[in-house]
C-alpha cells in the first residue's frame, strides 16, 4: 500500500510514439498525441481569429496599411507610362533605322546625318523624337533628384540650335536619344525596386504585427507568471509598432528589432504552449479514468492540482507538475478540528485507503498508457505517520452556518 506516488514520463519511444521536448520532455502515441495536437491547434486558430480582428480595428495600421497602398500604386503607374513611353521610343528607333541610307550608297551618302539644313531640322525623325520627348510625363522633369531637368534642358538648347539654322548632325541627336533611353530605363529600375522594397516592408511590418498579436492571445493559455513576463515583452514590441504606424514611417531597423526580439521569446512561448498542451490533456484523461474508478472531484481551484474523494472515504491530491511528472498523496478527513494525532482506528482506515489508492491508480496508469501516455511509477511509499494531511470535512449546512455567522459579526453589513 502506498499514499504517496509519483508517476513519470516514461522516455522510451515504442512504435508509433513521438517524444515531444519543451517544457520537460514527454512521450506520446495514439488518443494523446491526437488530443494535445487538437489543443494545441484550436487554440492557434483562436489566436489568429482574434488578432486578426485586432488588426482590423487598429487604426493606425489601416490608416498606414492605405497610405502604402497609394503609393505603391502611384509608382505602379509611373512604371506604365515609362514602358510605353519606352516602347515608343524603340518604335522611333527602328524607323529610323528603316529610313537610313541603304548599304548600296556611297561612303560618302552614309556618313552624312538625316539634319543636314535647317529645313531638314524639322523633318519627320526630328519631329517624332520631339513629340515623343514632350509626350514624358511632367513629373519626371518637375523632381530636381532625378536627371531629366537637365536632359530636357540639352534638348531645348538643340531645338533652339536648329530652329535657328544650325545644323546638327545625326551622332549628336542619337546619342542624346540613347542617353535618354538608359536614363528612363534606368528610373524604371528605380521604381520597380522601391514598389517592392515599399511592398516589402509593408508586408513585414503587417507579418510583425500579425505575429505580435497572435501571440498576446496564446501566452494567456500559459501560467500567470509566463503571462506577465511574456506578456508585458509582447506588448512593449505592439507598443513600438503602433508608435511608428501613427507617424506614418515603418522603418527597416524598426521591423528588424521587433522581429528579432519576437523570435526570442517566440519559441519559449511555443515550448511552454506545447507544454500546457500536453498538461491539459493528460489532467482530461486522468480526470476520466479516476471518474470511471469511482472517485469524485472535489475541488480544481489550481489548473494543475486537484482533491479527489475516494471511494468509502479519505482525499487523495493529485499535482501535474510543469515537468510532467504527477505526484499523488492520500490525506485523513475528520468531521471537526482536532489537533490530536490520529487515532489507531482513523491509521488503519487512512491504510486502507492508501492500498486502495495504490491499486486504483495502477489501473488509472494502465488505461493513460492505452490512450498513449508513457507514464512509469518512479517513487511510492506510505505516508509517514507523522506526514498524514488532514483536513475537516464540512457539511453543506455547516458551511452556510458559517457563512451567515461571519457576516452577522461584519459590521458593514449591520449597516
């Protein structure tokens, strides 16, 4: 007979299990393993549902989250009109390229340039490139960070050039033309490169976010403890994002802080979510197989530590620990307080009820073995004599006596 048990996770794998490590390693197979995946699970997607809700009433972050958008489709825009305006300007160029002097002329008819007077100045090539060139959009020559004032600025120094009469041979107008292409092709580079840099951060900064808020909700299935340690780490990285979202500027640094000090506590966070998995179904089935064996719950007041009556009388504790190991022990009932130490009669029946308790609960560990998990008694004695609990026994009646006894003698409530 034994009023004292302890049960351990057995860490040997048999087929099928799976050794989950975290918070204390434990060995699942089977109903358990299902059971602790489906915990774990339902709980995620209760976090993600309620974050995302967060998410949508968080101002800041739709006000931000609109402002990106614009932008990103300004500078999509942008990048529509340069390609036409690029491929426009291939266009010109092939026929150009069309209307040169054929390999059958002479040196001589090659070399010259398609501007050879004035007159020819304002020929068909010349008035493509300028209708093309006043076709770019204004924004392009009103931003003094780019090169296109001063390009524009050469270009009407040559048609003042040649409206006066000078002329301007043919090298001179393609490589201006050339010069513009790499110009424009090079701003288009640009542009694709912020639209995604801009797009970029917008989707880390919502991912941070998203991360942040989804797990302020999973720490508050973790012990109080882990809630405020974690929790208050949690909200100071929200904090720093929504700070940054009023001002309208989500820097890189910023994001790169926030994930990196997410990703620290993320996987202790996910450890000890494991954890509690694995400690809330293991108390399920415990809890069913003692039921079914007779025995019935008095009091669950702490999530891992519950008083169980047993059958024809005497308590027995039963305490998850965090490293999973379930430390069990039978204590004495009286009807009243007594200070006196127990009688021969209340030590037998005290016995009695541990061999009891020692045979129930090889039973209890036979069927959390069948739902796949690996528990193994580790440690078992009677409790010494001089170690029994007790604890007094009260009536229903008892209790309300009491209760209408104390407030009574409460002065407030004479009042």
């Amino acid at each position: 007979m034994s009023g004292e048990i302890i049960l351990v996770p057995a860490l040997g794998t048999p087929l099928g299990a799976t050794l989950l490590a975290g918070a204390g390693a434990v060995v699942l197979a089977g109903a358990a393993l299902r059971m602790v995946e489906a915990w774990r699970d339902e709980k995620r997607r209760e976090s993600q549902r309620l974050q995302a809700e967060e998410k949508r009433a968080t101002q800041a972050w739709q006000t931000y989250q609109s402002q990106q958008q614009q932008i990103s489709q300004v500078l999509m825009s942008e990048r529509v009109q340069l390609q036409e305006q690029l491929q426009n300007l291939a266009l010109l160029s092939r026929e150009a390229s069309e209307s040169q002097c054929s390999p059958t002329d002479s040196i001589t008819a090659q070399a010259e340039g398609f501007i050879q007077r004035a007159d020819e100045a304002r020929s068909e090539h010349f008035a493509i490139l300028k209708s093309w060139i006043e076709a770019l959009p204004d924004a392009l020559f009103d931003d003094k960070d780019l090169p296109f004032q001063r390009l524009r600025k050469q270009w009407l120094q040559y048609c003042s050039r040649i409206n006066s009469g000078e002329l301007i041979d043919d090298l001179t107008l393609v490589t201006f033309k050339d010069t513009l292409q790499a110009t424009l092709e090079a701003h288009e580079r640009a542009l694709v490169q912020r639209q995604e840099q801009l797009e970029g951060r917008l989707g880390r900064c919502e991912r941070c976010l998203e991360q942040v808020l989804e797990y302020e909700y999973l720490v508050q299935q973790l012990a109080p403890e882990s809630i405020q340690g974690y929790g208050k780490t949690l909200d100071t990285l929200k904090q720093k994002l929504l700070q940054a979202l009023k001002q309208g500027e989500v820097s890189v640094g910023l994001l790169d802080l926030v994930q990196r000090q997410f990703d620290q506590i993320a996987t202790q966070i996910d450890d000890l979510l494991q954890s509690r998995a694995v400690q809330t179904a293991t108390l399920n089935r415990l809890q069913h197989h003692m039921e079914a064996q007779g025995y019935q719950l008095l009091q669950d007041e702490i999530a891992t530590q519950s008083v169980w009556s047993i059958p024809g009388g005497e308590r027995v504790i039963v305490q998850l620990h965090p490293d999973h190991r379930i430390a069990t022990q039978v204590v004495h009932e009286r009807a009243v307080y007594s200070k006196l130490a127990l009688s021969a009669d209340e030590l037998a029946f005290l016995r009695q009820q541990e061999d009891r308790w020692c045979k129930d609960v090889q039973q209890v560990l036979k069927n959390m073995i069948k739902d796949g998990f690996q528990y193994a008694v580790q440690f078992e004695r009677d409790v010494p004599e001089e170690n029994i609990s007790v604890v007094v026994v009260e009536s229903v009646d008892e209790l309300l006596a009491a209760d209408e006894l104390e407030q009574k003698s409460d002065p407030r409530a004479l009042k």
